[in-house]
C-alpha cells in the first residue's frame, strides 16, 4: 500500500495561489473539508451542475455502496477544485478521492499530495496510453481517466448539401477549405470555432497545431506558422467570422444552432444538442494538412487519491475507484454522461455495443493526443497561455503571424525557466 509523501511542496503551491488571490475558501459538505469517520469517505469532483439527486450524483453514492461506506461528495467548479486541494492538501484534511481536470494532474502530483496507481495496487495496462499520459510523471501513473473526451467537426447537412459539399470529400485542409467556400458562394458562414485567449482557444487550436507537425515546446515553428495561418485566412476571407476572436466554445455552439453555420468545431460534450437541433446534424474528424486525421487534445477527468496520514482508508478508496473504472463502470459513466468516452479498449466496445452512432467518436478519441505529454507536466499551462496569446494576436490582426508566435516562443522560454 502507500508510503506517507512529504507534502513540503504543497504549502509553496498553496501560499503561492494565497498571494495571488487565487484560492477561494469553500467547506465541502461536510462543513469540515476533507475529513471523514470510517464510513465516510470524501468525494470531490467539477460537475456543480450536477446536484444531489442526478444520475451522476447516485452513480458516485452507489459506488460508496458497493463498498460498504457512504461518500460524502462536493462539487467545485474546475479551477476553485485545483486550488481548494492544494488548500486541503497543505492543511492536513484532504477528500479520500477527487475527481481532476487532466491537466492539473500534474500539478497536484508534482507536489506530492497524490499517491500513484501502483501505490493502489492498479494496473493501469489496459488503459489507452494515450489518454493515461495526462497523469504520468516520471513513469508513474497518479490518476485513472474515467473516460475521454475531444473536438471534432460538427456539420449542418442541410447547409453542406445547398453548397453542393459531399463531407466524404473533406479529407485536407485544401479541401475543407474548398468546401468552406462553396459554403460561402450559397450565401451561408463557413465555419465557426473559439479562439478565445484561454484554455479553451489553445484546446481548439491544438489539432491544427498538431495537425500540422508542431511541437509545443517550438511555437514559432514553420509547422507552427502554417496552422495559425490556415485560422487567419479563413478569417480574411470571411469564411470565419471576426466573433472567433472571442469565441467560447459554447457561444460557437450556439452560433451554429443558428442554422447559417456549414462547421463548428467542437466537442463530445455537445452529442445530445446535436440530436436535437432544428437541422440534422453531422461529424467527421478533423482532418490533417496532407490527409489523415489530426490528433485532437484530450479532455476529461481523472480519479485522482490524495495521500492520508491513515493508510487504512486507502482499502475502501481502492474499492471505489474500481467500481468507477472497469469496463462496466466506464461504459456507465459515458452513458451516464452522454459525452464521455470510455479509456479502453473494452470499455469503448462495450459503449459501441449500445450506441453505434458514436463510431466516429471513439476513434477520434483513439487518435487524440494529451496536453500535457510529452512530458510537459506543469511547464503545460505556461506554454498554453503563450500559444492562445499568439492565436489572440495573429486573428485579431494585432500582429502577424511569425511575429505572434515568435513572442509566444520567447514568453514560454521566460515562463518555463523562469
């Protein structure tokens, strides 16, 4: 089982998101943070919207359950979550389990507040190794992915027919580019996206950066150049529209459910409205430069367990992170859900046994590729928030783009070294 870890670096992370005013001090339900008694075990998670009483809510108590304990679960939204265990970390009182945005796995593992998956005694073979390098530092696994989400290419068949655009065609730039301008000529809006400067812009700009051979740790590449460039002359030539600058990804959902919109891209999470919308509705993946598919970023959460100064707890936590993560409990979860993919290959099959229809899905999540690999670990936020300045810059016009990416490189330097 778990050997204690220090937890020295958890106070220098905490003290520094305290100076910056960045924690926000919450009490879970409990009204006493982390701490539970023997049959209470802590549960916490970003999905607020969720409230006690909904299918996902009941799936985490029935997990208690089977397991002989209740939980006691809160709901943070997603960066008051990040900062609130850091928080409890540094106190002494952090939740038996959390429920972690990919990314900030490695910010809570690099502090030593995380026990790994072996510690657990889990093997994580199974699991795609795409979608567990998220949690992976230095060859450990510090989380479980309960399943995967990613972005691909919505499209309105309606419009796309009007313009005369088979999307079995679509299969390079040059060619959704060829189709946003028959969009265009029948007097409909090619494409919409978020370039907004946040995470959001960098996760929807990634597979054309991707795509495009780029590397995360060059953003002034030629690779680089060619994809922020493809985004700047579909703006130019209006085959995007100037709101991309500012665009979340749920205001580009909302602009194609207009109906005016041949593309969107987004996201798994955006399934059921598609079924719904006024207009039927299709996906393909989104494609590379020269063909083939681009890998898109990974999302999703992690199942994360904090380390306890009571290593007995660690049984009955082991037993609800299984319940959560075989391949029943994964394919519950993407149904319970609606978005979620589950992270390996049995558990995809067993979801594709059910719903045929998110096929293409699966395999976009099979290509899809973590943000923080390749070892990027917590040099990952500094590096995003450089790539959307750039993005921020180059479609705004404020700059051109071998200027904007060539100060993204030298702030990531700065950031990343400094």
């Amino acid at each position: 089982m778990a050997t204690p870890r220090t937890l020295r670096t958890v106070a220098v992370a905490a003290s520094t998101l305290l100076a910056s005013g960045a924690l926000v001090a919450c009490s879970s339900a409990d009204g006493d943070g982390g701490s539970a008694s023997g049959d209470t075990y802590t549960w916490w998670d970003p999905y607020p919207q969720h409230a006690d009483g909904s299918d996902w809510a009941n799936r985490v108590a029935a997990c208690g359950t089977d397991a002989g304990v209740t939980i006691d679960r809160t709901a943070f939204d997603t960066t008051q979550l990040t900062n609130q265990a850091l928080l409890a970390a540094q106190e002494g009182n952090a939740p038996d389990i959390i429920l972690l945005d990919n990314p900030a796995v490695s910010t809570l593992a690099g502090t030593g507040m995380l026990t790994t998956m072996g510690e657990l005694g889990f093997d994580t073979a199974a699991i795609d190794e795409n979608l567990l390098g998220a949690g992976v530092i230095d060859g450990e696994a510090y989380g479980i992915p309960i399943g995967a989400n990613t972005l691909a290419l919505f499209y309105n068949e309606d419009v796309l027919a009007a313009a005369g655009v088979d999307p079995a065609t679509i299969t390079d730039w040059d060619s959704l580019t060829a189709a946003l301008a028959a969009i265009d000529d029948a007097g409909h809006r090619g494409i919409t996206f978020a370039g907004i400067g946040t995470e959001e812009g960098s996760f929807q700009f990634l597979p054309w950066f991707w795509g495009a051979g780029a590397d995360l740790r060059r953003l002034d590449s030629p690779e680089a150049e060619r994809a922020l460039q493809l985004w700047v002359d579909w703006i130019d030539a209006g085959y995007a529209p100037n709101t991309v600058i500012n665009n979340s990804q749920n205001t580009t959902w909302e602009e194609f459910l207009t109906g005016d919109f041949g593309f969107v891209e987004n996201g798994t999470w955006q399934v059921n409205s598609a079924a719904e919308a006024d207009f039927p509705v299709g996906v393909i993946q989104i494609p590379g430069p020269d063909g083939g598919v681009a890998p898109a970023p990974t999302g999703g959460e992690f199942i994360v367990a904090p380390v306890q100064d009571d290593e007995a707890r660690y049984e009955v936590t082991t037993a609800i992170v299984e319940c959560m993560t075989t391949p029943e409990g994964l394919a519950e979860t993407a149904t319970t859900f609606a978005y979620y993919i589950p992270p390996t290959a049995e558990g995809q099959e067993a979801l594709l046994a059910d719903h045929p229809e998110l096929e293409t899905w699966v395999e976009a999540v099979r290509s899809a590729k973590s943000r923080t690999g390749d070892n990027l670990g917590t040099d990952y936020p500094l590096i995003s928030e450089a790539l959307w300045t750039a993005v921020q810059n180059a479609t705004s016009g404020a700059m051109s783009v071998s200027d904007a990416l060539a100060q993204a490189q030298a702030e990531a330097e700065a950031a990343v070294n400094g």
